[in-house]
C-alpha cells in the first residue's frame, strides 16, 4: 500500500506502470482497476480558471491511507496506491490515482470505487476555485 500528496503536477499513467513493475510479481494479480480524476474547467456553471487544493498535512495522509487499509482488508486485495495532488492545480491536471490489484476483477472494480467515493467524502480536502467572476470556496462534492 503506497498513498502520496504531490504539489506538482504526475503522471498518472507513468505511476501507475512504475508502481506495478515495482511492487508486485508478474503473475501474481488477475486485476487492476484505476481511476484517474482531472482538473475540469468549469463548476457550478461558471469558467474554472484554477483550483487550490487545500489539506491537513498529516492528518489527510492518515485519512487516506486508513482508507486505502480498509479497502486492502474488506476487498482482500493485493496492493493499493492513492497519489492526490495539492496546492494549485489547472484545468485538464490529474488530481487523484486510486489504484487496486487483485486476483480478480469484481474485487478490484469494487474498491477502487469504494475507496474513490469514501475519499470524496472523508478526506480533508478543501478546494478553492478561481473563476471569472473571483474566487470561492466549493461547498459541495459533484455525485459520483
């Protein structure tokens, strides 16, 4: 289980590879599902030009890798990795890797979704969005 906050922008795709070749066996896994959340350039109607993420240091990575061993131990999975950027981001970065490996699919679709939703919705994240008309805090996650 590896869970990192970058405040640059990564590779998702390059990550995801690297981390596979480097941590587990050829053969030993049936499955890996991923979700890679991007930068939008609008919300709530209106032109985003910039995203600051805001988060707890300490705290969020905590969070995140008490999620990242709940979803390890309800979905029997072989390994998990959780990249989340921080500080500015633009339109069309990645902001979030949810990965999951194991011998079979059902169980990695399951928590890799699981672990997206509960990070959505636990994880002390802040965002702060400037758009044309100023700047404003999001209140709100968009439905899954």
């Amino acid at each position: 289980m590896h869970v990192s906050l970058r405040d640059s922008a990564f590779d998702p795709w390059a990550e995801l590879a690297a981390y596979q070749q480097e941590r587990l066996a050829a053969g030993a896994f049936g499955a890996t599902a991923a979700f890679v959340g991007t930068m939008r350039d609008f919300n709530e109607g209106s032109a985003v030009r910039r995203l600051f993420l805001e988060h707890y240091p300490g705290m969020t990575e905590r969070e995140l890798e008490r999620l990242a061993g709940a979803a390890l131990e309800t979905h029997e999975l072989l390994d998990v990795l959780v990249i989340h950027r921080v500080g500015a981001v633009e339109p069309a970065d990645p902001i979030v890797l949810v990965a999951a490996w194991s011998a079979h699919r059902a169980a990695a679709f399951a928590a890799c979704r699981e672990l997206m939703e509960a990070l959505k919705s636990t994880a002390p994240f802040w965002k702060h969005e400037e758009t044309d008309d100023g700047g404003r805090w999001v209140r709100h996650n968009t439905p899954g």
